[in-house]
C-alpha cells in the first residue's frame, strides 16, 4: 500500500464511520432542504441569529469546489443602514421583500481566488499558476464554484431551518461599487434569508422529469 497523505486515514475512517452510521438521507430532512422546500418572498418577523448564519456557512464550506478554490465571498446585509444602500440598486419588485427579510446576502465571487492556494491547496500551490495569467479561466472558474457554493449555502441554511429567497433582479455592477469596492469580487445573486410567511409561497412550477433532460449513454 501507497503512503497516506497527512489527514487521509483520518478522511478514510471518517467515510468509513459515516457509511455505518447512515446509508440514506431521512426522508423529512430531504423535505426540508430540497422536497418540500419553496423559494420565500415574504418574512416573519422571527430575528435570525448570527450563530444559525454560521452554523450554515460550516456545514456549507464542506460542499466540493475544483482545485478546493472556495471563490464564494459573501456580504451579509442586516442593518437598517446596509438594506438602504442596497435598495436603491435592485429592480422594483424585489424592493419590498429585500426591505422585509432579516437578512440579505451578496452571493459574490472572487475573480482573484487562486492567491489563496498557498492555503487552500497545499498539495499543489503551484496550481496558482494556471489562473494567474489566464483572466478567462479564473472568471469561468471563479463563477462555476461560487454558484455551487451558493447552492450548498441555500441547502443548508434549509437544513437548519431558515427559508431563503433568490434574486437576480438587481444591478450587479451598481452593487460591486457600493459594497465590494476596492476587491477583486463580483456579485453573482442575492439571497434573502429569513423564517418565510408561508402564507405568501407560489405554487409549484413544472420541474423537468428526468428523461426530459437525460441521455444514459
Ligand atoms: C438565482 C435565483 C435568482 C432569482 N431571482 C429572482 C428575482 O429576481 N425575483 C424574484 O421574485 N424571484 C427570483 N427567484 C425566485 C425563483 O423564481 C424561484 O426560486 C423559482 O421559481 C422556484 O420556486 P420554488 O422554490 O417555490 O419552487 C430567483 C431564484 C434564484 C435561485
């Protein structure tokens, strides 16, 4: 047998501990964050707190990214001071909702995440090299992953009972100026974020079966 990296028989048992203790997602918690789950447009004024926000964020970091590049960065929009300068940049009908939620992130990436890889990516900082003079296949790159990432992001502040509301109605380079100056991010889309009035959820729309867009080849 090969040598093990530093922490792999660690990662090894820990698989290997999971697949005793589970084998399959409890169906009500598959409900929560992806079954039963709705896009929410409207809040209760239940307060969000900060350690559910970074109990999500936790469970969330552990979703895959290539070359583990982590590019999603994030603006967490809470005070009345916050809401007001963004506003102003969002389309008019997600005005409201946007005033109303607790919180709203920035979902953002960084076009620079590979001047992270001394830490990210020990095992071959030199991968740094790739991107660094390549702008494309860092933006490409950059706003592959952080999607992902928001996607993790959405699934687990479900999985920890909040709602979250998409929205890409809004002036991404306005944004950019008014709250990622000076940074190499770029804003992607908005989350609000908060426990949703479900009295407010739209029904649900068709969803493609899976023949409708597969090819088993
Ligand atoms: C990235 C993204 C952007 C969205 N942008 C907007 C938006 O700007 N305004 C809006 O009202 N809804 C927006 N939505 C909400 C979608 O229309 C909604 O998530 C979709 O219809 C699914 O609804 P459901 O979760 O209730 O099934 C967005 C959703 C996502 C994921």
């Amino acid at each position: 047998m090969t040598d093990l990296l530093p922490g792999q028989a660690e990662a090894i048992a820990e698989v290997n501990d999971l697949r005793q203790a589970i084998s399959k997602g409890d169906p009500r918690t598959l409900d929560l964050i992806l079954g039963k789950a709705h896009t929410h447009f409207a809040w209760t004024d239940r307060k969000v707190d900060e350690t559910t926000l970074r109990a999500a964020f936790d469970l969330a970091r552990m979703g895959p990214t290539s070359m583990n590049c982590q590019p999603m960065r994030l603006v967490w929009v809470r005070s009345a001071e916050a809401k007001a300068r963004l506003i102003p940049h969002m389309m008019e009908g997600n005005r409201e909702k946007t005033a109303k939620a607790p919180v709203t992130a920035i979902v953002a990436h960084d076009t620079a995440f590979y001047t992270q890889f001394g830490r990210n990516f020990p095992i071959n900082p030199g991968a740094a090299g790739f991107f660094a003079g390549n702008a494309e296949l860092a933006q490409v790159t950059a706003f592959r992953n952080a999607t992902l990432q928001a996607a993790y992001l959405i699934i687990a502040l479900r999985a920890h009972g909040l709602d979250v509301g998409g929205m890409s109605g809004f002036d991404n380079p306005a944004v950019d100026v008014e709250f990622l100056g000076g940074t190499t991010f770029k804003s992607n889309f908005l989350m609000n974020v908060g426990y949703g009035d479900a009295g407010t959820v739209f029904p649900r729309l068709p969803r493609f079966a899976f023949d409708d867009v597969s090819q088993i080849v």
